[in-house]
C-alpha cells in the first residue's frame, strides 16, 4: 500500500503536468496555425468585413445574435496578420480551459485534461472547415463558439461566485434576455447553465432553473411574435454559425458538442476512492489526451487546400513569382514519394494476375500519386502568363484535376471567379460575381477590392469611389484603397500603374455581359479562343495562344498562331510553340512548317520522343504516365497525349 508521501509525490507530478501541458500546447498549436495555416486564416480574414463605422454597429442589432456576429468580425480582422489573429485564438482557448476548471471544479479541477475538450472542439470547427469558408454566411464564424463559450462559462463562473441570491437572479434575467438580444441562444444557454449548475451544487434555488427556463424560451417566442422577422424554426438557432448549405449539421454539431460538454460536465463528479491508484490512473490517462490533443493538431493537413490558398494570397498581392515557387516547392516534396509509389506499383503489377487486376492496381495508385487541383493549374498559368514566360514554361509543371477534398458543391466560380475574371481582362465578369457574392454573403474585403478594380479599369470612377470609400473605413485595406483612390479620373496615371497596365491590353473586345453558368475556365477558353475582334493586342493574341494550346485543337492551333505570329512577331519562336507546332505538322503529315526557324534540339526531342513512344508499349494511360514524364514531362508533347479529359467546375 502506497504512503501518503507517494500520493503527495503523485500529485506534485500532475501538477508539473498540468504546468508544461498547458505551457506547450497552446505553443504548438500556435506554431502550427501560423506555419500550417496562415494562408487559409488569411483567405478567412479576405472574406470578412469589418468596418468602423456607427450604421455598421447598429445594422449588427437587427436580428438577435448579432452583436456576437459583430465581435467575431472585429477578431477575424485580425487574421489579416496570421501570427495576431492566431495568437488571440490562442489566448481565447487558454481562457476558455481557465474558465472550464473554474466553472466545473468537479471534474476539470481533478481530472484538468477534461478541460481541454471544448478547445479541440473548437479547433474541429475552425480547421476543420476547409472549402466550407466559401459558402459559410454567419459573420465572424471563425471566432462564434470561442466567444459563445466563453460567455456561458463566464455566466456560469460570475454565479458561482455570488453568493447573494438576488445578484444570481439579475445574472440569470440579464443572461436570458439582453444576452439573447446581443449573442443569441449562446445567451439564454449561459443562464440555464449557470442556474443548473447552482442547483446541482446547492440542492437549493430551484425556482433560479425554473425563471431561466422561463426567460430563455418564452423571450425568443415572444420577440419573434412582436419584434422580429425571421422564421419560427431559427429562434432557437440563432447566433449559431450558418453555411449556405442544405444541411447545418456540419457547422453546427461542434456548437452542440460544446453545449452538450457544458451541460455534462456538472453532472460528473470525480470519485476518488482509491487515492493512490486514481492519482495515477489520472497521469497515465492525462499523457493519453495530450498526446492525442498533439496528434490531432497535427491531422488537419489538405495540401492542395493549403497550396490554393497559398497561391491565391500571392495572386492578390500580384506576387506572381511566389505562386509559381508555390507550386515548385509542392512537386518537389512529392517527387520522391511519386518515384517510390511508381517502385512499388511496378512490383505489384509484375505479379499481377490478368487485366483486371492491373487496372484495379493501376487505378489504386493513381489517386496516390502526386496530382494538383484545376485551381491550381489555373493559377499557375495565370501567373507564368503575368509573367510573360508562359510560352516557355506553362507545361513545366505537373498538370492535372485532382477532385478537391470537400464535402460541398462549391463551383470554381466561388473560389477563384473573382481573380481568374479579372486579372484575364474580363472585369465586367469580376464584377458580376463580386456582385453576386455580395447578395448571398455579404459585402468582404476581398468583393470590395475586386469590384473597385473592375471598376477602375472600366473607368466607372463614382461607383469605385463608393467602395474605396467603404474600404478606407476598415483597418487594414485603408491603405490600399488610399493608393487606388489616387488613381481615379486619371486615366494615364491608372494605366501606367499595376495592375492595370497588365489587364487593360486584355479588354480588346466586345464587352457584352453573358452567362458563364458559373462555370470559370471553358468560358474564359472560349474567350480567348472565338471573340478575337479587329484591334486585338498582342497580349491578346498571347493569351489566346496559351487558351489554344489547352484545347488539344490542331486547327485551331494554325489560326492562333498566325495571329500570333502577326502581332507579336518574335524573333524566336518560344518552346511550347514549336513543339506543338512540329507536332501538328507530323500529325497532318505537313512539312512545310518545318521550313519555319525551329530550334535544332526541338526538333532532335521530338525524335527522341517517338522514338521512345514505340519502343514502350502503352497499354494504359495511367500506368505509362510516370515514365514518360521523367522523360517529356516538360514538354507539350506529353501534355498532349497524356492530359485528357481533365474535368473543371
């Protein structure tokens, strides 16, 4: 039997425990959503708005629930310094697991890891949105349990310690009803809480639980009956998160999660009837949650979600060089792991059975193999296009149309309409879905910078002045609207300026406002491809040579690149030209063209790769992918006869 010295010592290690687990993991969840994550916070912040302004305060009262929407957009601002924003979820979860200990001493005193449950909760929510921040329509998502839980956990506590019975009655009347009018059900919610965990701590103040159940239930009928407009099946649902979504479920089961813990935790009671065996048991079991905790941090890691969200920051900043190393970085980590999978399903094809069981072995490794996103292609082609080296380098990279890893239908247009429309010179189109966004989700930073370019270069000077005048009220794009302002009424000075000195050669064309039926990249295609007008420029004609070459079109190819040829005449033919061009001119059995200034190493590659092609014996595609890419991987030749049929959205 162990002395009371060996349970004194138990003790003493809990509490080193509770000490460093406390210290080091609000540490490394720090370093992992700065590292990991801040592209994904700032693309967060970008489709928030916070604005310091008096109607915009007051416009948050409307309904109820909507102050707390006001004080999670005043915190999500921040996310636009990932490390600030970051660090204020931080101390808002170290308060959090505070509050919890001090709310439920039972068993978040004794057993203290069980305090850390509604900070990984919270976490499951906020990085475990993923495409969802696209289509979520509560303002100020990202920070609602925090502040919600917070609240009910602070009621909760401020009851616990005011003895005097009348101060409890106004705590849990003030809860239930201007904590309804500010955050919604989270208000009602902190008055039962704090009045159920009374009762159960006192056996006494019954009637306490009776007038919050009261208060929370009967006011929200009531304001709803006489105050209010919205439906009857969202009075107990409102200041909850909402998402664009059939289902709510989603956003909202970590909501639950937390008020469900909220409501256990009172209910257990740590029962300590073998000191020196629990002592332990609590140690053994506290190691267990930690390291899970740490694990669990450790697991939200979507590549290609994180690599989009990357290239997109770098996009708006019209960093252009940063989203092609973006994506180099990318390859290059995978390019090890491609060359072992293709080791690995070389041996298992050698001993495969039939036919049968050398697609299935096929098709299992394909899904492994290192493939980006269509957003992702289409970025980088945007940026080496921005770049002037497309000609050269648009097929140096790994091509594709990895399926995103989400669980809604979010349309391209969503994601990147905005962007792809603009900076291709098609500013009416960034509008209109600028435009659009703004009627389902409401005005954000990155809609008003967008509509205001679109705008400037259709010199609509009054209607850019309107939004910059809404993003000169904010924080931290004041400066920004500040620099476009002073491009306004000035079209020399707007056309010399980024970036629009860019943009604007690509508005050679008829601009009549269409339907893309949301669907981003056959539209833009099409653009380039078929509205070739009489002034076109010979940026125009670039971009149209870039689109051209994406359609594997062999006639389309020829018009292209005469027009090319015409307005840009270069004095050498870039690298993807010639190639698609010596191709075309086999494949139609056309010497001619050969006759044109073609580079002698081309010339020899493209040998060497039909040379190759009949020396290696494709029997699938997928499965003669690979080794033909180490060999012409960078060449359009490979793109032609291995990326087909990529699939948009």
């Amino acid at each position: 039997m162990k002395t009371s010295g060996s349970i004194k010592n138990s003790d003493e290690a809990s509490k080193r425990l509770r000490i460093i687990s406390d210290t080091l993991l609000p540490v490394i969840f720090l370093l992992f959503m700065v590292l990991e994550f801040r592209f994904v916070l700032l693309r967060i912040e970008s489709n928030s708005l916070f604005v310091y302004d008096k109607d915009y305060l007051l416009n948050s009262f409307i309904i109820p629930g909507g102050f707390i929407g006001w004080t999670g957009q005043f915190l999500t601002q921040f996310l636009h310094y990932p490390w600030i924003g970051a660090l204020i979820w931080i101390v808002m979860a170290a308060l959090t697991v505070k509050l919890a200990r001090m709310a439920y001493p039972g068993i978040c005193g004794t057993f203290w890891t069980v305090s850390y449950i509604p900070v990984i909760i919270q976490s499951i929510y906020c990085l475990g949105a993923g495409y969802g921040l696209f289509i979520m329509k509560s303002p100020g998502w990202f920070f609602i349990p925090s502040i919600g839980t917070i609240l009910v956990l602070s009621t909760v506590v401020l009851c616990r310690w005011t003895q005097l019975s009348l101060f409890r009655w106004i705590i849990i009347i003030v809860s239930s009803s201007a904590g309804y009018f500010l955050a919604g059900i989270w208000g009602p919610f902190s008055a039962i809480m704090a009045a159920f965990s009374i009762f159960l701590e006192t056996k006494k103040d019954f009637s306490l639980l009776i007038i919050a159940f009261i208060c929370s239930i009967g006011l929200p009928i009531l304001l709803h009956i006489f105050y209010t407009s919205f439906r009857t099946d969202e009075i107990f649902t409102v200041g909850l998160p909402l998402i664009n979504y059939k289902s709510q479920w989603p956003v909202r089961l970590p909501c639950l999660l937390l008020m469900l813990f909220m409501i256990a935790a009172p209910l257990l009671k740590f029962h300590d009837n073998h000191p020196e065996t629990s002592k332990t048991n609590i140690i053994q079991i506290s190691v267990i949650i930690i390291l899970a905790a740490i694990l669990f941090i450790f697991s939200f890691r979507d590549r290609n979600f994180i690599t989009e969200n990357a290239m997109s920051a770098a996009i708006d900043v019209q960093d252009w060089k940063k989203v092609t190393d973006i994506l180099e970085r990318l390859e290059k980590k995978n390019a090890k792991n491609d060359e072992k999978l293709y080791k690995q399903r070389t041996k298992k094809i050698s001993k495969a059975a039939g036919t049968k069981e050398i697609e299935s072995i096929v098709d299992l490794y394909s899904e492994r193999f290192y493939e980006p996103t269509r957003i992702m292609v289409l970025y980088k082609d945007l940026s080496l296009f921005s770049l002037g080296t497309e000609a050269e380098n648009m097929f140096s990279y790994r091509d594709g149309a990895r399926k995103q890893d989400r669980r809604y239908d979010i349309p391209m247009a969503l994601q990147a309409g905005k962007q792809l429309y603009f900076y291709w010179g098609l500013a009416n189109y960034c509008h209109r879905w600028c435009i659009e966004e703004s009627v389902e989700y409401g005005w954000s930073y990155n809609t008003l910078k967008y509509a205001a370019m679109s705008a400037i270069s259709m010199e609509e000077w009054d209607l850019a002045r309107k939004y910059l005048n809404i993003l000169g009220k904010t924080l931290c794009h004041r400066k920004w609207a500040d620099t476009q302002l002073a491009l306004l009424s000035d079209r020399n000075k707007m056309q010399a300026a980024n970036p629009y000195k860019t943009v604007l050669p690509l508005m050679c064309y008829d601009d009549r406002l269409s339907n893309d039926q949301a669907i981003i990249e056959p539209f833009i295609m099409n653009h380039f491809t078929s509205h070739r007008s009489g002034f076109a420029t010979p940026q125009f004609d670039r971009a149209a040579m870039l689109w051209t070459l994406r359609t594997q079109d062999i006639k389309l190819f020829w018009v292209t690149f005469l027009n090319y040829l015409n307005t840009n005449a270069p004095t050498v033919i870039p690298r993807h030209y010639q190639e698609a061009a010596i191709l075309y001119s086999h494949l139609e059995q056309d010497q001619g063209i050969l006759s044109l200034p073609f580079d002698r190493q081309i010339k020899e590659g493209y040998d060497n790769f039909v040379n190759y092609v009949n020396s290696h014996q494709v029997r699938y595609i997928k499965e003669s992918a690979y080794p033909f890419y180490k060999r012409f991987g960078k060449t359009f030749w490979f793109y032609y006869y291995f990326i087909r049929g990529q699939e948009t959205f």
